[in-house]
C-alpha cells in the first residue's frame, strides 16, 4: 500500500523490457509496443504534458475511444504527478464542457477532427482549459492558438527529456499514495454528473485484491473491447495489466470483437452480460 501506480510501471517496464505489452488493431493492421516503448512513449507524453503548464494536481482530460495514446497519456499524466479525467467519447459538446469545467481541466487530449469538433464547441464554457491535444495523425489548423497535435506533443517531450534527462523519473517520485490519480464521473442518473476521487493508493489496493480474485498470470494474453473511461476496464486492462505482467490486445471496434477473440485467442476477456450471451 506504500506504492504508487508510477512505482508499479517503472518496476515492470524494466522487468519486461522487450516483451510485448500492448497492441492494438487499426485499419486491419496490429500495431505494438513493447513494455520497454510504452514506457518511454508515456514518459514522453508525460513531460510533453509539463511543456504545456501541467504540474502535479493539476487535471488532464482524455476523450477518445480506446487507442495507444489513450494509455500514454493516461500513465505519462500520472508519471508527473497530474489527475487525469475520462471522458465518454459519445457525450455531447455540452456534457463536455461540463466535466472539463467541473474538474478544472487545463489540458484536453481528443482522438480526432470528431471530437476536435466538439471540444471548440465547449472550450469558451470551460474557463481553466488552456490546451488542446489531438491524437489522429491529421494536423490540426497550426494557425488555432492553443490546439496541437499528439506528434508535436510528444516531440515537445523528447526535447524536454534531452534537456534533462531524470525529470520524468523526479516528478514520478514526489508522487505519493495518497495523492489523486484519477477523476471518474458518474452517468448523471440522479442529477449532473459528479467526479468520483480515486487516489493512487486506491488503484493498488483494487489491483493487489484483484489479483487474490482473478485467475490472471505473468505473461497472459487479454483481449479489451470496453472503454477505458469506465474505471472497470481500466482497472483490469491498464492496472492488473502492471501488476501481473500481461500483454494487451485492444479489438479492432465493437463490431469485430468476435473476429479479434478468435484471432487473439486471449486467457482472459471482460466483458458486460450482453456479450456473454452471444459467446
């Protein structure tokens, strides 16, 4: 219970090293990053992230489906001490807004031109929001002050990392159990929406329980089809996914789960009753 998420991803990615970690399926294609890659690919978002202004406390917003990025940006935020907010990808410019002003976002990552579309429409309700991020490779219009893309993001990075080369590592460190990892919203079923507080020390001890719970083991393979804004999924793909040593195979979309389960062939699949029923 003394550790943090950041002390769990630094331990692993150096035990793991060139094993893969992480794959997802874009365009027919499987994309992959070894443990060794996505830690530097988040160290990278990280300290692209403190280019911006983040600092510890402060909140960065992820709405996209689930990708790479998603998970560079949710362990490169958590890596220099920020809180990072999942936002529903299918949540309208106004419900957007409200999250981002309700938890004082300062910066907004977005998948694509979509939800690019949706975060300008918001962004004049949301006073602290200071930057947006896209992770689609298109470039967004370089004359929008404030909008940059995920490439840029990251370069901003390397550049911080050649300038100092133990900062990730130092911001990692200050970062105590007790400090807030994430902030989750509730659906808005009984009034607006409402920010649930999970702290570092929270996920750890989900994560050690889990494992008592789980049939999970040192280099399974899990295929992940649920979004990782719902704390769920983030739990048993991102988190246990540290704590045992899994690889993590992210299906293509919802309509070729099934195609992706046969081609992986994963020991462990979470999935909602619905979709039990069809297996």
């Amino acid at each position: 219970m003394d550790q943090t998420i950041n002390d769990v991803f630094a331990r692993q990615s150096k035990r793991y090293g060139n094993r893969l970690a992480i794959e997802k399926k874009t365009n027919g294609q499987w994309h992959k990053a070894t443990w060794t890659q996505y830690y530097e690919r988040a160290r990278e978002t990280g300290l692209g992230l403190t280019h911006l202004g983040i600092r510890k406390g402060d909140r960065v917003s992820l709405l996209s489906e689930n990708r790479l990025e998603w998970l560079y940006t949710d362990m490169g935020t958590l890596g220099v001490g920020g809180i990072v907010v999942t936002i529903y990808p299918s949540l309208t410019a106004d419900e957007i807004a409200y999250i981002v002003d309700n938890s004082g976002t300062k910066v907004l990552v977005v998948e694509d031109a979509a939800q690019l579309t949706k975060a300008r429409e918001a962004w004049p309700q949301c006073p602290t929001l200071e930057h947006i991020v896209v992770m689609a490779p298109a470039e967004p219009d370089e004359r929008e002050t404030g909008v940059i893309s995920f490439t840029d993001l990251m370069a901003a990075g390397r550049k911080r990392l050649s300038e100092n080369p133990d900062l990730f590592e130092q911001l990692s460190e200050a970062v105590t159990p007790h400090d807030m990892a994430t902030l989750v919203y509730t659906s808005g079923t009984t009034g607006v929406p409402k920010g649930a507080m999970i702290t570092h020390r929270n996920v750890i001890y989900q994560l050690a329980a889990g494992m008592d719970a789980l049939d999970v083991h040192d280099g399974d393979e899990q295929l992940c089809f649920l979004p990782l804004c719902h704390i769920l999924e983030r739990l048993v793909t991102v988190y246990a996914q540290l704590g045992v040593g899994l690889t993590i195979n992210f299906a293509e979309s919802v309509e070729t789960v099934f195609d992706n389960l046969r081609e992986v062939s994963p020991h462990t699949f979470t999935a909602v009753p619905r979709v039990w029923e069809k297996v």
